[in-house]
C-alpha cells in the first residue's frame, strides 16, 4: 500500500466530525477507505448489542440495499471467523473455503479476495471491518500489518466518539427526546470547529480570564454626576496606559502588529466616543451603565453590516469595552497570566490586545467559541504560529479547565480528555513532524531541483513584517507577494506616505538581499476599509476593488507608488499591480509610475530607477488580451486564488459551494497552462502565486507546464521543496499530457493519486 494508516486518521476524524447521523458517518468513512486505497468493497460489520450476531452496517462494493438485511452469527461464514480467532483473516477465492456463507443479491460471488479485521477498542469487540477485491493481486497477505493498523485507529477513533454505540442503542432512544444525555454521547469529548491554520497543540485547558461581561450590568442612579464623570475619565485613561505598556513591552512586534494595538488605543483616545458616553452620565445613569449602552449601541451597528470585516470590528468594540469595563470596578491587570505549563487557551472570543500579552512559549493553541476568518485575532495567532481554531459550538458545556486537551487546526478537531490510543496517534504524529521538519530543515539552503536538473525558483507570500523571520526560518529563495493591504485595513485614515515608506523600506532591508515582490493594495471583496466612502455592494468580488479603488482614489495611490520607489533604493524591490482586467488600467498604470519617478528624480531622491514592474493574472478576461500587454511589463503573477474562483464561478467562503472549488479543475489546468506557454513564447518570467502553488497535485502539474517558479505560505516551502527534489520533470511533461484529456478535477486527482511518486498522504500532508 502506497498510503500509510496516519494518512487517514484525519480524515476519518473529519467524517465523524461533519456528520450527526451515525450510519451516515459509517458509509462516508467506507467510501472514503475503498477510494482511497482502491479496494473494491470495503464493509463495517456491527456486533449487535446480545453479542451473538454480526450486521452489515455500512458498506462501498456490495449492494446497498443488503444494509442492515445481511447478519451471521459470530460462528458463521468468513467475517464471523475474524472474530471467533480475533485475528486478521485472508483468503483467495473465498467462495471455496468451507466458512463461506453465500448472501443472495450482495454480490458477493464477484470477489475473489476476502480480508476481516476485527474491530476491537480497550478489548471491547466492536464488529468486523471487510476488504474484498476483484483482482487476486490487488491485496496480499503482505498487505495484514497495514490494515490492522488501519483498522486499529478506526476502532479507536470510531468507538472513542460513540458512533458504534449509537448504532447499537438507536432503537431503543428513537423515543426519546432530542438533547437525551445517550443520544448527545458522540459529542461529549469530541468538538469541531473551523479551520483557520494547520498543526496541532496538546495542553491543559485554560480559560481566558476576560473581565467582567456587560451582561452582568444593571441600572443604577448616579449619585454624583461629577463624580462619574471623573470615575469615565480615569478609567479610560487607564485602559489606554495598560496597552501603552504591552506596546512597549512587545519589541518583536512589526509595525503592522503594533497598528492592531494601535486601532484599539484609538476608541480610548476618540474624545467623540466618550463625549457619547458622557451624556449618558448626565441623564443620570452610572458609569458602568451609560459604557455599557453605547458599546452594545457601537457593536449592533457593526453587527448589521453586510461586510465580513467590518462585522467583527465589533469585538474590537466590545474588547475596548470590557476593558474600560474592568478599570470602572476596579480590576487591575485582569489581562495579565503567565502559563506555567503548556495550555490550549479557551475563550468566546480573544483581543488581539490579550494576544499579544499572552503570546509566551507555553501557549500551544487557541480555541475559540467565536471568531472570524479575518479577525485581527486569527491573524496574529498565524504570525506568532499559534495553532487556532474558530466557531466551537458548546464548548464551554464540555471543556473543563484542567481538562487534558488536544486540538487539530488542520481539521478544526478538539479532543477532550482523549483516551491512550488518541494521545499515542497524536504523540507519534508530534515525533514524525519533529524528524520530518528535521530532516526537511537540511533542505534550508539547497535549491528545489528535480532529478533531472530542472530548477524552481520558491518564494513566499507574506503580510506582516514580523513574516519576514519566516522566510528565514523556511528558506524562501525571495519573496513571491508581501501584501500591503494590512496596514490600510487596520487605520482609521490611509497611512501616509511617510509611514508607508517607513515600513517597506523596513520589509526591504529585512529581506536581506532577496527579491521582494511588493503589491499595491488589493483591498474590496470581503476587505473593505471603514474610512473609505463607498456604497454597498449587491457581489463586492465583482465590484469596486483592488486596482481600480486605487485608480479612482490616484493620490492613495500615487502616494504608495513613491512610497515603494523610495524603498526600492535599499534592496531588490519590484511592483506587482493586482486584479489587473483591461489594457487601460495598465497603461494609465504606466503613466503614473512614469510621472511619480519623474517627481523623485527633480527631489533628488534615490529609487531604483529600473524596477521591474508585473501584473497579477487572475481575472480570466485579461488572458485573452495578455499578449498585447507583455511588452509592457517585466513579468507575471499568477494568482490562482481569485483565479480558480472566477473561472469556476465559485465563492469558496461559501459553504454551499466551496466543494467545487477546486484547481485541478480541467479549466484550470488548461488556463494556466495557456498563460505559461504565452509568457514562455514572450520570454517573460511568470510565477505561480497562491493555495494552488503549495498543492502537491498542482505542484507536479505546474512542473509538467514548465513553470519554474511557485510562491506560497513560507511554512508551506520545506514541504513543496522536498517534493519537487524527488520529481523527475520529464516525467511530469509526459504525465500533464494524460491529465490534459481528463474530463474532471475527480479524474485527475484520482489519475495523479496512481502515480508511484504520488499518493494520497502526500497529497494531503499537513505537517507544515
């Protein structure tokens, strides 16, 4: 067997997680084994609650309709025998061997191999798990070791989350009322939540020490109007020295970072804001009452707003709240903890503010009950590579603090207490990342070569400064994409062009002699600007964003084009310009970058005055048009994030219709291939920028294409790097040829997953 049994897990986890119905997770976990190891039936026997028999449950091979009508006693045919020994039984021709029990219309009579594994967790018999196949030599003997092990984690996965206990016991709860402490045992110890960033994390849980809430705040007479008023005063004064200090205290924060604090800081110093407050006092109501009014006054406004991002500047409020809240009652440095121990940090939600105090070595994860795909939050935790997940429904009604807790970013999985089997699994996965980082970390310095001599060039997307130490630790040959939307997202007002400079000339220097690829602000979409005067729109990815907001506001725009021009003069520094569509967005483009060196130049000021210029190829329309703009520009960014989605007409932060986003897509593969050819014919340097360039599939692909350059997530290059070194790229010219005639993503990836070089834990591998 090409794919080894800790390949699986994962994805065997998910499928319970995602599914409620028991025997719906049996048949997808079936289904999900037979395709993945090519096995043609693979089969779930249940031993029933007296002991005696045994009854299909779920099966992928045989016929649907003998669920639940095949059963046998433990004494009969072929799968009883894997439980009257215990022991893994395997047979050629199963038909001739006096235990085989003929079932009509299952057939059966097709197979001519038979292995059952019992199923068996802490020497409880479970059931049988059947392989059978139509060909003699598609599963040996050999092949015992590797489905018991399978088979051994499934038990241990299957029985530790009440699935087979479930369908044991489901007849007799049918009465029963939902939320029945026997119907809800599945999810007692096991949650799942959204995945946000990869790796994994073990740890004591710890709730987050969150100051008093505001539902506990009541109406009350003030007494002393002054005296409140002065009691306000302090207490926000206060809450805006605490994170003055963790400011001063976080020196390795980059200048972004500290802006995420900074937008904090500036509810506390907006005099409007309290003045709001103020009135609220004079009316005659407290301190704490009159905060509280306006804060949940300030959330519900974000809260109705149609924008992602602007909907979760409400926990921004909310945090400032508490903040203030706690100074007004007097707690003081209820913000701060230091961990003694490794701990999995537990909240309804988290400020960035409390991020970054509690950022120290023994915090190994977060889990949060709410939170946002773009919350300032998440994006710290992946800077500071915490392992987060979000949206855990209940957990506070199963997590307890002290609690032995593992949690799985990858798959959005948490564990409570897990039983010896699920902290082994989890302990040899630790050890199998260690050595595999260890031996991927020698690959540091070495270039992505193929076997066959074919070089590619990695690079590596990044967003904040503090990324940079990143790049260094991963080994990106330069920097592929740094996005310089950050800092324009966390501001009141558009940073100026002094600070802007400040900061790319910092990124630039940090580079350290690497290219930096520095792209204008791709802002709209689901990344809009609260300052930015702009009407709501019916499909934003559709609408006013990227290069055209910058178009339209010129002196943005013109003030970022000479910001990076004057950084240009401390390193390796090139202009990408996004979400390019038409011939006269690059030429007017053109024309600004002409005019705004022309400005430098009579200053005096210094700028590389041959900085390359290139565009991102992600809105399907300019391909069409591409050959008429490559005179023009020095080379090309493929970003096959937006790219796939427009091609596909798919929004993957739709849950409805994430499932067909996909990049290995036919059209895909077929448009990207056109782009490289183009540029090839050209001679212009195209580099292959997003998701897709970390994908293992993609990756053989793209080298198929002849693409020598890949940029992505800079913890993503060891992986990729150590890939690439063992391809042949000859090989892969060959193989792209069949992949061209695949109708589907399906057939592809199953066309790819029969390659000797490349199989499925490949495919999925998530250590990094």
């Amino acid at each position: 067997m090409a794919i080894s049994p800790s390949g699986i897990l994962e994805n065997v986890l998910q499928i319970i997680a995602e599914s409620g119905d028991p025997e719906l997770v049996l048949d997808r976990i079936v289904t999900y084994i037979a395709q993945t190891c090519h096995i043609d039936v693979c089969s779930v026997y249940v031993l029933d609650p007296s002991g005696n028999r045994l009854i299909l449950k779920a099966t992928q091979g045989l016929e649907k309709s003998t669920v639940d009508k095949i059963s046998m006693n433990i004494n009969e045919g072929l799968t009883g025998l894997a439980l009257e020994t215990m022991a893994p039984v395997f047979v050629i021709n199963p038909s001739k061997h006096e235990r085989y029990k003929f079932y009509k219309d299952s057939g059966e009579e097709l197979y001519s191999t038979f292995m059952g594994i019992p199923l068996v967790y802490h020497q409880n018999i479970l059931g049988v798990l059947v392989f059978q196949t139509v060909e003699e030599k598609t599963i040996s003997r050999k092949d015992i070791p590797f489905f018991s092990n399978l088979a051994t984690q499934i038990a241990a996965t299957v029985a530790y989350t009440g699935l087979l206990e479930n369908l044991k016991l489901q007849k007799k709860v049918t009465s029963e009322k939902p939320g029945d402490s026997r119907e809800s045992s599945a999810t007692k110890n096991f949650l799942k939540g959204l995945s946000v960033t990869s790796g994994f994390a073990e740890g004591e849980a710890v709730y987050s020490r969150n100051s008093i809430g505001f539902d506990q705040i009541h109406p009350k007479q003030a007494l002393d109007v002054k005296t409140e008023r002065e009691r306000l005063e302090v207490a926000f004064r206060t809450s805006a020295e605490d994170i003055k200090k963790i400011i001063g205290r976080a020196k390795e924060l980059s200048m972004e970072d500290t802006a995420i604090l900074e937008a904090h800081l500036m509810y506390l110093m907006d005099n409007s804001f309290k003045k709001k407050i103020g009135r609220h006092i004079d009316q005659g109501e407290c301190a704490e009452f009159a905060l509280k009014k306006e804060i949940l006054f300030h959330m519900e406004f974000f809260k109705k707003l149609n924008d992602p991002y602007l909907r979760e500047r409400a926990s921004d409020i909310e945090d400032t709240g508490k903040r203030i809240l706690g100074h007004l009652l007097g707690q003081t440095n209820h913000f701060v903890e230091k961990f003694e121990k490794p701990v999995i940090l537990f909240a309804s939600d988290i400020s960035p503010v409390d991020l970054v105090n509690l950022n120290q070595e023994n915090l190994k994860g977060i889990v949060l009950s709410k939170g946002g795909k773009t919350s300032h939050a998440v994006i710290l935790a992946k800077s500071f590579e915490i392992p987060i997940i979000i949206g855990v429904k209940g957990v506070f009604n199963v997590i307890q603090e002290k609690d032995h807790v593992i949690m799985d970013a990858s798959s959005g999985i948490v564990f409570r207490n897990p039983p010896e089997e699920i902290r082994k699994e989890y302990d040899r996965l630790k050890s199998e990342q260690s050595k595999a980082f260890d031996k991927l970390s020698v690959l540091k310095n070495k270039p992505a070569v193929t076997t066959d001599g074919f070089k590619v060039t990695i690079g590596a997307n990044i967003g904040l400064l503090s990324d940079m130490d990143l790049v260094d630790k991963y080994g990106a040959d330069f920097i592929g994409l740094y996005r310089t939307e950050f800092p324009f997202l966390i501001r009141q007002t558009f940073p100026s062009e002094e600070e802007q400079f400040d900061l790319y000339k910092r990124i630039v220097e940090k580079a350290n002699g690497r290219i930096i690829t520095i792209r204008t602000m791709d802002i709209g979409g689901d990344k809009f600007l609260n300052h930015l005067d702009s009407e709501k729109e019916a499909n934003p990815f559709l609408g006013w964003r990227s290069v055209r907001i910058s178009l339209e506001n010129e002196d943005v725009f013109r003030d970022q084009i000479r910001a990076i021009l004057r950084a240009s003069a401390f390193g390796k520094a090139r202009l990408l310009f996004p979400m390019i569509s038409t011939v006269g967005e690059v030429r007017k483009i053109i024309e600004i970058l002409r005019e705004e060196k022309h400005f430098l130049q009579k200053g005096k000021v210094s700028f590389d005055a041959g900085i390359q210029i290139g565009i991102m190829v992600e809105v399907p329309g300019i391909i069409r048009i591409l050959d008429r703009l490559l005179d023009s520009i020095d080379f090309i960014s493929i970003g096959t994030n937006d790219l796939v989605q427009y091609l596909l007409a798919v929004d993957r932060n739709n849950e409805k219709v994430a499932h067909l986003y996909n990049p290995l897509h036919p059209a895909v593969i077929g448009t990207i291939l056109d782009v490289i050819r183009l540029c090839r014919q050209k001679g212009k340097p195209v580099c292959i920028c997003g998701e897709a360039a970390a994908n293992l599939a993609c990756v053989s692909l793209f080298l198929g294409m002849g693409a020598d350059c890949l940029s992505m997530n800079p913890a993503s290059i060891p992986v990729v790097k150590n890939f690439i070194r063992e391809l042949d790229q000859k090989n892969l010219s060959e193989m792209l040829g069949e992949v061209l005639k695949k109708d589907t993503a399906e057939e592809v990836q199953a066309f790819l997953s029969k390659n000797a070089f490349f199989h499925e834990d490949l495919l999925k591998s998530s250590f990094f």
